[in-house]
C-alpha cells in the first residue's frame, strides 16, 4: 500500500494517477482550464484501512489566502450522495497553516483524512473539491474532480 507523490506543473483536463491497490483506484484532474503547480499524496491507498489516511499537499497559490471556504460534493455511482461545506480562513484568528499563504508562496500542508469513520461500498465515486476566497462561493481559487474506484465492499 502506497501513495503517489506528484510535483509538476497539470496539464488542465488531463487526469492525474494518485494512487492503486487491491481494493481502490484514485485519480484526479482540474476542473478549470489553468495549469497548476501542486502536488498530493495520499497513504495508505486502500478503502479497507481502518486508520487514518495522511494527506500531504504543496500548492503555489494564484491569489492570497485570507478567506477559505472549502466545499465537497460526493457522487456514489451517478447520484448525488454527499454535500459538506467548511471554511477553514476568515482571516481572524485562523488555526490552519494554510490560511495566511500569498500568491505565489509555496503552501506545504500535513493533515489526517479519517477513513476509519467511513466504510465505501464498493463502486464508483466522484468528489469534487472547490476552494473559494469568498462566502458567496463565487471567487475559485482552486477544483479538483477526483475519481475514486472501490472495487469490493467493507463489509
């Protein structure tokens, strides 16, 4: 079980290998139509992992980072199955390191994804992550469109 690091400058629409194992595929591309320097690992690469998974991500930003509100739309085999919406900068007392980031700075992040709280049956799911710099969600700073693969259940 392994995780794949990434480091270049993505072609918009072309889609990026994160990771495969036994029981899981992951990929993702952008969903806007500008290259991106960005990178982003995931660990351990399986749906059945009853840890925590370790994201780590690098991004250069194209604006500040003062207000980020990040928003999660999932898919479970065509239907919409999940929506969650979190803003982690308001600019006032912000605990996330990523709050705080100019444009053009190198943004290094570290955190926890708990897969232990979820359990994927097995199909076929599509997530995408939108960040905006504004409340009314009009202002993108960046998308992803990840697909992720589970092929058997938990269960």
């Amino acid at each position: 079980m392994f995780g794949l690091l990434f480091f270049i400058l993505f072609a918009p629409g072309v889609s990026e290998f994160l990771c495969t194992s036994s029981d899981l595929e992951m990929s993702y591309t952008f969903c806007d139509s500008t290259a991106h320097a960005f990178t982003f690992n995931l660990t351990p690469c399986s749906a059945m992992n009853k840890s925590v998974w370790k994201a780590a991500l690098t991004w250069i930003p194209r604006n500040d980072i003062h207000f980020l509100k990040i928003v999660f739309h999932v898919w479970y085999d065509g239907a919409k199955a999940f929506l969650w919406k979190e803003l982690l900068c308001s600019g006032a007392d912000d605990e996330y390191s990523v709050c705080g980031t100019l444009k053009g700075e190198t943004l290094v992040a570290e955190f926890d994804i708990k897969g232990s709280r979820l359990n994927f049956p097995k199909g076929d799911y599509i997530v995408v992550v939108k960040g905006f710099s504004d409340d009314s969600e009009n202002n993108m700073l960046i998308c992803l469109n990840f697909t992720m693969i589970v092929k058997q259940d938990v269960f």
